[in-house]
C-alpha cells in the first residue's frame, strides 16, 4: 500500500530571520498605512525617508545620463562596479572629502548601502562575534549583524549627551569578542550631526581595542548648519576605515540601488579582509548596472550644487525642515532638539502615563491618517519609548497639517486619561 505524503504546515523559517521582522522599518505600521491608501484614504507619509516618492526631482544632468546609458545597462559589470564608477567616488573622496590617497581600487560599488553593509559584515564576523552600534540608530546595522550570527552591542547616544555617544560608557562595552565599531553620521533618526571632536573620541576607542571602523555617511550631503561634511576616515588615518554613501538621498534615487564602500586605510591593512568582501561581492556577480552609470554625473559640480541648493533656503528641504520645527513649536506636547542635518526630527512626546510613542503611532495612523515610526524602533533604551521619528520631506503644508493632527491626538489622549481618573473616583 502506497502512503501518501502531505506537504508539512509546520515548515520553519532560521531562527535569526526573527530579528528582521524585529528591526524592520516597513513592518504593519506602513502595511497598515498602504492598505488605508489603497482604500481610498489619504494618509500623510512621515515615515519611510524616500525623496523621490515625495516629488523631490533628481538633478536633471542624472536624469538625462540615465537615459542615455540605458541600453548599456544591460550587461554585468564588474564585481566591484564599473571602473569608471569607481573613479568618480574615489575622486570626490580625495578632492571634495579630504582622503588624497582614495583610489578606484578602495572602492567597492554595490546595490545600495544596505547591501554592501551585509557583504561587508558577512565577510568580517563569526559566530559570537560583537559589533558597537549607536543607540539610537538605524536598525539595519543591528538586524544584519545579527543575521551574521554576530552579537549588536549598543552604545548610548543619549538626549543628555546632544544624542552624542556616552564615550566613556562607549569603551566600557568594548570586549575580546568585540570587531567593529559603527557610525551614523548625519544620524538617522536624530537628524543630528556629529562634530570632530567625538569622531575624534570615536577614533580613539577603535584604536585602543583593535576595532574596524564602519561609517554610515548617507547622509553626508544634506546638512542645515555652517561647515562641510567632515569624514570619519579623515580622523583615523592609521585605522581601517569603510566609509558607505550612495545616490538615495542627496540625488534623491533610492530606487536605483547605487552605493558604495571605500576603505582607508594604511597600507597593507585589513588587505585580507577586503578581498574577502571582493569574493563575497563576486556571488551576485555585480551592482545595478544602471545606478551605476548614474554615480560620475551625480558626483559631477552641477549636480551637487543642485543637491546643496535642496538644504540652502527657500530650497525644498530647508522649507520642509523650517515648516516642521515651527509646527512642532506651536504644540506644547512636542519637543525637539534643533535637527542640523538629515530630513528627520525625532520628537519627544508629552504623552499620557502608561502610554508609549508605539500606541501612539498605531491611533495617530488609525485616527488621524498620519504614518511616524515609534522611537522604539530606532533604540533599545526605554528613554525614547516616548519619541516619534518624523521625516521632513513631504510638502510644508502637508508636515504642518500633519504635526497639528499629532498635537490634537495628544490633546484627545489626554482628555481620556483625565476622564478616566474622574471617572474611577466616583466609583
């Protein structure tokens, strides 16, 4: 007699793909936001930092590149991105950036930031191993290290501290097991920007506990206070440093997947290490071919002065930013620090007792047609369960409409919570 096998319904994902749903940003929240749009409902979108997708247009010289190239986009690069590519990012790196000693071969193209983040942990971590990651931070550092079998420590970057990192309590956490140290700066979701001193504090914990240093500069080019972008690299000439940007924020094509690594570093250091990342690389044979060729004519004059013009005033998003802070100011139930680069605010809510910016997200969303993430997302410290993360890139009018929708929730919030006590005294 045949037995008839039945498919298992009890088939199990790998543990560690739990932290991703744990860390992901586009989790029911943004569902939730999608489905209300497709329902017909207009929901206010203060969350996902997507540019393009709140008609912020590309520089016009990227545009017409891309129109140009198309066709040669069709075949594979190298696995390191295409030469040419290549040398634009290591030429910004030594004449706009301060590195003189960036070549084309220290640089390392791949599909976004966010890919070339995994690559290069996946190349540098073994099981047990730990990495220092700022809280509050984007939580894609701490999801891919633990998807690499390794172990995110993080390090307080607290509101008393400016949302600097705690230096002191930084080397504190810095073990035998521990290999890398990340940076965020500007920061997401702070909107704040980290000044030379603490990369030079920063610098210095690497080096007394043998660290890599990796530095997330994606946003690097957007920044409201005087003064250019200073690199972490440039305070750590004798360490290896990654440095990872890309063309999603400043050249507002996050849909083109276009990023890219440089490491510095002394010669001869970390030499094994790399090539490692260059044959992990080589498994998906090469970068978005068409971002690619997009990368020299974004790093072209023009095309960055059209990118410093969106920060300047009466640019898109200096008025976005500007429309934000003067809408958070007229809300007594909203504080926040000054946000000096970025396009988010990260407000602390006067909220309610036994209430947290999670529960808020969901009624504001429900009630108020309006998407924020909860700070809780961005951070393992019970300090910023009170904390939205609001992006300022939808137009000035819709950001005003959307934080005195915020303030009312509050004010309706606060309502119940005092009718409520009312209403258990007369029992």
């Amino acid at each position: 007699m045949t037995s008839v096998l039945r498919p298992r319904s009890d088939i199990r994902p790998a543990r560690r793909v739990a932290v991703a749903e744990r860390h992901g940003l586009r989790g029911t929240l943004t569902d939730e936001a999608h489905e209300l749009s497709a329902e017909g409902r207009p929901v206010i979108d203060l969350g996902l930092g997507d540019p393009a997708a709140h008609g912020i247009p590309a520089p016009p010289t990227v545009l017409a590149t891309l129109h140009e190239r198309v066709d040669d986009a069709r075949s594979y690069s190298d696995a390191a991105g295409h030469l040419t590519a290549r040398t634009a990012v290591a030429e910004h790196f030594r004449t706009r950036l301060g590195l003189p000693e960036v070549a084309p071969s220290d640089v390392r193209l791949g599909n976004g930031v966010s890919e070339l983040a995994l690559l290069t942990l996946q190349a540098l971590l073994d099981p047990g191993d730990e990495v220092l990651v700022p809280d509050p931070g984007y939580p894609m550092w701490s999801a891919y290290t633990s998807l690499c079998d390794g172990t995110a420590v993080p390090y307080p970057c607290p509101a008393s501290h400016g949302w600097r990192p705690d230096l002191d309590a930084l080397s504190r956490l810095a073990g035998p097991r521990t290999r890398a140290l990340i940076v965020i700066n500007p920061v997401n979701p702070t909107g704040t920007i980290w000044p030379a001193e603490t990369l030079d504090g920063l610098a210095a914990v690497a080096r007394t506990h043998g660290l890599v240093l990796f530095s997330d500069e994606i946003y690097d080019g957007i920044r409201f206070i005087p003064g250019p972008h200073v690199p972490l690299a440039t305070r750590a000439p004798d360490l290896l440093c990654l440095t990872f940007g890309g063309l999603s924020k400043f050249s507002r094509l996050p849909g083109l997947r276009a990023g890219w690594m440089v490491a510095c570093h002394p010669p001869g250091v970390g030499r094994a290490y790399l090539d490692a990342v260059t044959s992990l690389a080589a498994l998906r044979l090469s970068p978005n071919a068409a971002g690619q060729y997009a990368v020299p004519a974004a790093l072209s004059a023009p095309a960055l002065r059209d990118a410093a013009a969106l920060t300047e005033p009466g640019g898109a998003l200096h008025q976005a930013r500007s429309a934000a802070h003067t809408a958070m100011a007229h809300q007594p139930g909203l504080q926040c620090t000054p946000q000096d680069g970025t396009f988010y605010a990260f407000p602390r809510l006067d909220l309610p007792p036994g209430t947290t910016a999670t529960h808020f997200a969901r009624r504001l969303l429900r009630e108020k047609s309006v998407l924020a993430m909860p700070g809780k997302q961005f951070s393992n410290d019970d300090a910023v369960s009170t904390h939205l993360r609001l992006t300022t890139l939808a137009p000035p009018a819709q950001i005003a409409s959307a934080i005195e929708r915020i303030g009312a929730l509050l004010t309706e919030m606060w309502t119940e919570h005092t009718n409520r006590g009312r209403a258990k005294q007369m029992k």
